[in-house]
C-alpha cells in the first residue's frame, strides 16, 4: 500500500510541475505540442519495442489474445449500455452517438500507458497497449460510424477502411517491431537496445508533463454541464471499470494484464472524441469540455483506483 501511494505522489509531482511550468509561462503554449510529437512519435515507439522484447515469450504473447477479447467486450458493452441510457434520457437525443463514446473510450496512450508503467512497472507497458489496441479499434470503427451516422454525413469523409488505417500508428508499430523480434527470437545488439531503453524510458516522465499542460487548460463552465455530462462522466470512471473488472474476474489472464486493464478502464475520456466531435460538428463544445474536465478529474480518481487494485488484485 506504501509503496502505491510513493507511485501515485510521484506521478502527481511531475504532474503538477507540468502545469506549473505552463501556468507560469516559463514554457510557451506550443511547448506541449512539441512535447507530444516527441513522446507520441519518438519515446513510446522505442518504449513498446524494448518492453515486448525484454519483458514477452511467444508463449506470452499467445496467451495475451483472450486479454484483447476482454478488453473489446468490456468496451463494446459499455458502449451499448451507454446508447440505451441515452436513448431513453430526455427529450433532446442530439449528440447521443458523442456522449456514448465520451462515456466508453479511454485515454489509453498519453494518460494509461504512462501511469500503467509508473504504478505497475515497465512489465505492464505490452499489456497497456493489447488495451490501446482494443479501445483504439472500436474507437475508429463503431464508434465514429454512429458520430458519422447522426451527423447524417454521406460525402465519403470517412469510412471504416479510413478509420481503420488510424489504428497503425507510432506507438503500435514499436509494438509490432517488438513481437517481430519475439517470434523470431532475434538477439538485438546490446548498443541500440540501450539506446532505445533510454529514449523509451523518457516517455513516462514527459507524457505526465504534458497531462499537467493539459490540466492547465482546463476551465470549468456551469453552462455546459447537464445531465448527459454527468451520466458521461459517470459511465467512464463507474460503468466501464466495473464491466472490466466482471469480465476479469471469470477469465484466467495474468494478474499483471488484469491490473493493466483495470487502469486502462478507469483512465480519463479519449481525446480523439473531441476531435470527432469536432470533425462531424456534433456536440464539439461539450465533448472538448468533458476531455479535459475528465482529466483534471483523474486527479482524484486514479489514486483511488490504484489502492484498490493493491486490495483486491493480489
């Protein structure tokens, strides 16, 4: 129990020195861009390619497939959870295809991969992204071509071939490079696996500076919060946890992928919604309001989940 607290203080820390460098100004606004380019492009690939090739067999790596059929589950019936409520929620059903994916998809890279590693050690960083992955897929499948349906857009914008191809990104290419060297139980120089575990090692560090830019941003209006914004953020921090944790509990994966997942589940809204919302211009206001409020409010949520893991999960 000691020793989560160490890890959740120490996550904070950084965190809180990412927002003070912002808020202060001693870092310019455009810093945190730059940051996310480094860490999204350069750090978390060579962090995925050193974690699967140190800490993964092949064996492993088989056995983590029911891992990604649990996480999909968990997500896609959380979202149909959320399509029921919001059908039946008021009269208004504008933006209910929005708040269903601001109620189910998780901030899987910049917000679980590094406070996955920083808690459960570099061990869980694979096992963070077999999550990514399912929460990504659905994320770029389902869940747009409902946005798309509601924003009744039929010029071709996007498609489920479209939205696939945002699946192969930085990150899931190091991970890719990093099982290619498993199964082929290829030996990498000793020099440049040195080298991209330092790189690698920066992206924690750095991603938990950019949450604290991210915070820093953040500003609460009682104009944009109503009902589906509560039932939103609930059905993030409340609902989908708990259908990952049911589902758990009848499988036989590893206790260290359970962990993961738990964390991943329970991690802020996916900052992509906003970005969707913004695309197909439904609910772009609230949906950008409720990414960040989730996250200042992680703050708060994510201790809490992480003592509950050091009770329940050992």
């Amino acid at each position: 129990m000691i020793s989560a607290l160490e890890s959740i203080a120490s996550i904070f820390i950084i965190i809180a020195i990412g927002y003070g460098l912002l808020k202060s100004k001693l870092l310019p606004e455009s810093a945190s861009g730059v940051l996310n380019r480094i860490v999204f492009d350069v750090s978390i690939p060579m962090l995925m390619v050193t974690s699967v090739y140190e800490k993964f067999t092949r064996d492993m790596i088989i056995d983590s497939i029911g891992g990604v059929v649990i996480s999909a589950i968990s997500i896609a019936a959380c979202y149909l959870v959320a399509r029921l409520i919001f059908g039946f929620y008021g009269k208004d059903k504008s933006g209910n295809s929005v708040f269903s994916v601001l109620f189910s998809f998780s901030n899987t890279i910049f917000m679980g991969l590094p406070i996955c590693v920083a808690t459960l050690g570099q061990e869980a960083a694979p096992y963070a992204l077999i999550y990514y992955f399912a929460n990504t897929t659905l994320f770029w499948t389902m869940g747009l071509y409902f946005i798309k349906k509601e924003a009744n857009i039929s010029d071709g914008r996007y498609s489920i071939v479209g939205g696939l191809a945002n699946l192969f990104s930085a990150p899931f290419a190091g991970f890719v490079i990093g099982l290619a060297f498993v199964f082929a139980d290829a030996r990498m120089p000793e020099f440049i696996f040195g080298t991209l575990k330092s790189v690698g090692g920066m992206a924690t560090p750095m991603s938990l500076l950019i949450i604290g830019m991210m915070i820093s941003r953040v500003k609460f209006s009682r104009e944009l919060v109503d009902g589906k914004c509560i039932i939103a953020l609930a059905g993030k921090f409340l609902l989908l946890p708990l259908l990952t944790a049911i589902l758990m509990n009848y499988s036989s994966i590893p206790l260290i992928m359970k962990k993961t997942f738990m964390l991943q589940s329970a991690m802020p809204i996916m900052a992509q919604s906003a970005i969707a919302a913004k695309k197909f211009g439904v609910q772009e206001e609230r949906a950008s309001f409720l990414v960040g409020m989730s996250t200042a409010m992680s703050i708060v949520v994510i201790p809490v989940y992480v003592i509950l893991l050091q009770i329940f999960y050992v």
